[in-house]
C-alpha cells in the first residue's frame, strides 16, 4: 500500500474503528483515546500534514493507523479508501462519521453556494460511508455505525441556516437508517453534541458558546454513548434539555421571539473552502 491511498503503521487484534475528519478538534482526540483504549484507527482527512501528526498521536498512544487523505464529498475517494480498509483489516467494527464543516451566513446574505458546501460534507459525505459500510456490517451481523450531529439540529438557528439543516438532515437520516437496520445487529448512533472546543468553536466568541465543554470531555461523552450503543447521545444536559425537549414543541412566534434576541458575535470565516490538498 501507498502513501497516498494510506500507510499501514502496526498491526493488533482489536476493534476496528473509522474515523472521518480527523485531522483536527473532535475526530483526532476521538483517534488518540481510542489508541489509547488499544483500537486498530483508519482516519482520513484532507489535509496531510495535520493528518500526519494524528496518526503520530495515535501511535504514540500505541495504536495502530491507517491515515486515509482525501475528502468525504467524493464518493470514489470513500470507496478507495473503504476498499483500502477492507484489505488490510477486513472490514470495521466501527464506523465513526465525523467530518464536518459549518460557516454563518446570515439569509439576508444568502448563498445558495454555502449551502451546497455545508451538504456535500455534512450529509453527502456521511452517506458516501454508509453506502461503502452497510453491506459488510449488515453480512457480518454486527457493527457500530456513529454519525456526529449536532444539537443545532433541532431548530434554525440564526446565521447558521445551511449547517442546522444539514444537521438535520443528518440526524433524520440515521434515524431512518437505524429503523431500517433494526435486526441485523448493526447499531446506529446519532450524536449531538453542544459546544466543545475545536477548530470550529474556536472562530466563535466564547460568549455565544454556554456550557462549552473541554475537547477530552466531549470525546469521554461520545464515546461512553458509541460504546453503550445508545440511540441517541446528547449533552450537555443543561443544553440538550432545552433544545431536545423543550424548543422542537415551543410555538414558532415564541421561538421565534427568543432566537432573535440571540446576537451573535461575528465568527471569523471557515479557513479555507477548497479542496484537499491545503
Ligand atoms: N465542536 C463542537 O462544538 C461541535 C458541536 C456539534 C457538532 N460538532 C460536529 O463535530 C464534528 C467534528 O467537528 P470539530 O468540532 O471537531 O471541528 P474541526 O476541528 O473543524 O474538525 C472537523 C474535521 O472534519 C474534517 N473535514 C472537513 N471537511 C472534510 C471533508 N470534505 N473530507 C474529509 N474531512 C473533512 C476536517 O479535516 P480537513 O479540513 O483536514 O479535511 C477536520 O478534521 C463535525 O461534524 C461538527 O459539525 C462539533
């Protein structure tokens, strides 16, 4: 195997474990605990050199990599890389789904493009790894697939209209997959998290982040759910509360009332929109 299609580093005999979008935030500290708790990793990601430094971690924390660059948003790049997978470990045992992009643009600047960019990833590229996934999970009678959401699912937030409903479109989608699957011992787990800090959080102001949590925190919750085979994984608490139970059933006038009273911050924009190779 090539450096470009992945680098096996070391061999052991535990669980399998994909995640995307780890070179950075959420899906690196999910790769290093989990090497940590002695997992087999495959992590992908467009940009290399982050990539690069997330398998070191995670064989510094003593597990073996598989490093995967390339992007979500195409689907030949997700079958290469699943087929890479298959041959060197013969399939996974999880599938964590976790890369993601966001930006706010406020709908008086609407752009149709942001919202193109925010599915292709968000949503497309989960579902370019469900499609390689599910038949050898669904075969093999077993596996977890996990898909990172959000808790801006719920409701449209203001300027942030393409990632909450691209979230949305997320958590929908894996409930229809998990119903569909009920049966064949795959498990799907939908995850929501509120703020935890990360390249995304970190272009925000901390004001408009209540109850953020420290990154080790939010991976210890999400994989506790993963692990656990939870449905649904939300916290934290004091967040998910309101935005689970109590704002999906409010009366739009009402919601709409208390949104707009919500200002928030100018976010520095997203890094960079283009492409793989950064
Ligand atoms: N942090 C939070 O507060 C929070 C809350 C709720 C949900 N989430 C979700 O958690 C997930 C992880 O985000 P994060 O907070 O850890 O932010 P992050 O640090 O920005 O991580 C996002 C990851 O996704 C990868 N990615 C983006 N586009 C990609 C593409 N086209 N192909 C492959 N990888 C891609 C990025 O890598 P490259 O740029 O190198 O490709 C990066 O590794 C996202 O789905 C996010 O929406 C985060």
């Amino acid at each position: 195997m090539n450096a470009e299609n992945g680098r096996r580093v070391e061999r052991s005999s535990t669980r399998r474990v994909l995640i995307t979008g780890a070179s950075s935030g959420l899906g690196r500290a999910m790769a290093v605990e989990l090497a940590r708790q002695g997992a087999r990793v495959a992590v992908t990601a467009r940009r290399r050199e982050k990539l690069a430094a997330t398998a070191e971690a995670v064989q510094a924390a003593g597990g073996e990599c598989l490093k995967l660059v390339g992007s979500v948003t195409e689907p030949e790049t997700v079958r290469r890389h699943y087929a890479c997978i298959k041959s060197e470990w013969g399939g996974l045992d999880w599938a964590i789904l976790n890369a993601g992009v966001g930006d706010a643009v406020n709908a008086r600047q609407f752009s149709a493009e942001n919202y193109r960019w925010t599915f292709e990833t968000n949503v497309m590229g989960v579902a370019y790894w469900l499609e390689a996934v599910i038949p050898d999970m669904v075969k093999a009678g077993r596996g977890t697939i996990a898909g990172i959401a959000s808790l801006a699912a719920y409701r449209g937030l203001p300027n942030t209209g393409s990632y909450s409903a691209s979230k949305a479109a997320l958590v929908t989608m894996l409930e229809s997959v998990r119903v569909d699957l009920a049966g064949t011992g795959v498990k799907v787990v939908t995850v929501a998290p509120g703020f935890v800090k990360s390249e995304i959080t970190d272009r925000n102001d901390p004001k408009d982040m209540p109850f953020l949590l420290e990154t080790e925190d939010g991976v210890r919750r999400i994989l506790r759910g993963i692990e656990r085979g939870e449905r649904l994984v939300h916290f934290p608490w004091q967040l998910s509360w309101f935005v689970v139970h109590v704002a999906p059933n409010l009366p739009s006038a009402l919601y709409d009332w208390i949104v707009s009273r919500m200002k928030p911050r100018k976010k520095r924009p997203y890094r960079d929109e283009s492409g793989p190779e950064r």
